[in-house]
C-alpha cells in the first residue's frame, strides 16, 4: 500500500486547474476561428493531454493509497476511481473516454480532427473542475 501524498494530488490537481483556465481561451472559438491559429490547435491538444495525464497520475497515486492494484491504463484509472467512492461514479463515467482522445493526441493513431478538440475543450473544463473538485473534498475528510 502507497501511503497518501495529499502535497503531489493537489501539485497535480493546480496543474489542472492552470489548464483548464488557460484552455478559456479557446472555449468561445467558432471551428474557423479554431483552426485560424494553429498554435491554438497544438496548444490545447497540449493542454487536453497534460490534464488527463496528471488526473490519471493522481487516480493511480490515490487507488494505490487505498490498497489497491494500480489501475491498468489511463481509462480503467477513472474507473477506479469511481469503484472506490474517490469521485461519483457517473463523472468516472464521462472522463474515462478523455484517455482515448489523450491517445489520439500523442500518439496520432488517426488525423486528429479539430472539430473533436475544440469540442473536448467545454466538457473537459466542466467535468475536469468537478473532478477537482472532488478530489479535493476527498483528501479533506478525516482519515
């Protein structure tokens, strides 16, 4: 068992959150506008990616603390997450699919599709800040 670093979630967690603000920028973008600036397009692929790197290093860090195996990938450590009461199970739910679109964006299994990342831009600032959220409420309760 993995004993509880409550320091590195939360170093992870304003990582997020830094992320999240930053992706603001784009939030509001029409696809036309999007794909105008290109450093905007690989910004945010870089910004989607580095979010549910660091959530996923802190579901791995957090399941372990609870005496569990480490998950087995990015999508199942949301999963767990979930099993394990750490976040509701219906945010598990809609932030596992986020591992695949990380995939996609490292390691360019198909063209990456603009539309799609702009897209994932709304619903990761929603549902990543409810993530933190939550995490956060976790490592504030009593042990």
């Amino acid at each position: 068992m993995t004993e509880l670093d409550r320091a590195l979630v939360r170093r992870k967690l304003a990582a997020i959150t830094r992320n999240l603000d930053d992706l603001g920028a784009v939030e509001g973008l029409t696809l036309e506008e999007f794909r105008r600036d290109r450093f905007r397009q690989k910004g945010s692929e870089r910004l989607l990616q580095e979010i549910v790197e660091a959530a996923a290093d802190a579901n791995v860090h957090l399941v372990r603390a609870l005496g569990q195996p480490a998950p087995s990938d990015y999508y199942d450590s949301f999963v767990q997450m979930g099993v394990h009461g750490v976040i509701r199970d219906s945010l598990a739910r809609r932030l596992a699919p986020a591992a695949g679109l990380r995939n996609r964006l490292v390691h360019q299994y198909e063209a990456i599709d603009d539309a799609i990342v702009l897209g994932a831009v709304a619903g990761a600032r929603r549902d990543f800040a409810e993530y933190v959220a939550a995490v956060e409420a976790y490592l504030g309760r009593d042990r």
